[in-house]
C-alpha cells in the first residue's frame, strides 16, 4: 500500500488546521495527575484510539467518504450531525470543527478541488475535521484504508506532541509511544472501514470529563 504524497503533506504537522492548538483534554489529565509519565500517556492514547474519538472519527470518516463518492449531500449531512453530537464538551465541537474548517479552506486555496469549493458553499463552516478530510479524500479517489490509517496516525501524532510540550514525556519516549501504538493504528482503521454507521459510539468517560474539566482550567497551553 502506497501512501499518496498528499496525504502525507495534507497530515504533517505544517499543514495548517491548528492542531497543535489542541490536546483533547489531555492538559487537564495531565494537571489533574492521571496521565503522568510514559506508560500512562500511551494506554490513555490507546483507549481514545480504540474506544473514543479515535475510533468514532475513523467510522464517520469512512462514512463520509462513501457519501462523498455517490455524490449524497443528505448522507453527507447526517454524517455531518452525528459527528458534531458525538463531540463530548464544547471544546471538543470546537476541536472538530475549527480543524475541518481550516483544512477545507486549506485545500481549496492551494490543492483546486472544485468539490471541497462546492462542499464550503452549501455548509457554510462547522464541518467536523473527520468529514472535511473525507470530502476531499474521496475527491481524490483515495483508498479508504489509507486514508484511515494517516488519519489516526496524525491524530495520535498530535497528542504525543502534545505531551512532549506539556513534559509527560520527552522526544524518544514519545516517537517510543508511537511506534507501540502502530498496530492499534491499524486495527482500528480496518475495523472503522468495515463498521456500519450504528457502530458509532464510545466508552472513555476519563477522557470526556478531562475536556469538560478543562474548560474552566484557569492556567493552560492548549484550546482543549
């Protein structure tokens, strides 16, 4: 399986979505004292791939693209609404949205997708980052399974960079975290592509009080 060059490029760290603005309330996790070194940061990371977002977001991803590719805007709009209700806080609709909408207007001003154009006419913003990614994937005949995998590889990419900042762990500890998360990667990826819409749903209840927490934490880096 090779891995398009704009994937790679869509889902680098300088592609400008925002997303180092984010830790998914792992900032009052950390604060808090529940996610403190090495080990405790790769099995929260775990449980957010396997039961949380992680695993919700690759869903509605593929979803999203399946939609995209029939050309169905209602199937499209319902994907839309579960994912916005599947946010767990307000910072966490905020995470979503505000990452979809600046990939979209990322894509359409460097990357001529007349699609994503189309798509940002009729939403007018509030596009949740999984679906964002699923329009513009699907517009360019991607693989799903690849487009899963880069996904989550740069959402768990994210938050271990956000542990680095935040000094749960250092450099090689956090490269470590990733490398030992690869495979849930793909599990998760190969599960989501095959899991009807009704699979939808999450059990990291640690992780959602984390993000309601930290929106009143009164000292922090990051916007969740």
């Amino acid at each position: 399986m090779t891995m398009p060059l704009e994937l790679m490029t869509w889902f680098s760290p300088g592609f400008p979505v925002g997303a180092f603005a984010y830790s998914h309330g792992l900032e009052w996790a950390f604060e808090a004292g529940d996610v403190d070194d090495r080990a405790a940061l790769e099995s929260w990371l775990d449980d957010c791939l396997r039961h949380g977002a992680g695993r919700n977001d690759a869903i509605i991803l593929a979803h999203g693209m399946e939609a995209a590719r029939r050309g169905d805007e209602a199937a499209l709009d319902a994907v839309v609404a579960l994912s916005r209700a599947l946010a767990s806080s307000r910072e966490r609709r905020l995470e979503t949205c505000m990452q979809g909408d600046a990939f979209l207007a990322a894509i359409d001003s460097g990357w001529s997708c007349p699609r994503v154009a189309a798509w940002r006419e009729r939403a007018a913003g509030e596009t949740p980052y999984p679906v964002a990614v699923a329009i513009a994937a699907a517009a360019r005949d991607f693989e799903t399974g690849t487009v899963l995998e880069a996904y989550l590889a740069a959402f768990i990419g994210n938050l271990v960079s956000a542990g680095i900042r935040l000094g749960i762990v250092g450099q090689t500890d956090g490269q470590r975290i990733i490398a030992a998360l690869l495979p849930c990667i793909r599990d998760v990826a190969a599960q989501a592509q095959a899991a009807d819409i009704s699979d939808l749903g999450g059990c990291v209840f640690a992780a959602d009080l984390a993000a309601i927490a930290h929106e009143t934490q009164y000292t922090r880096l990051f916007r969740s």
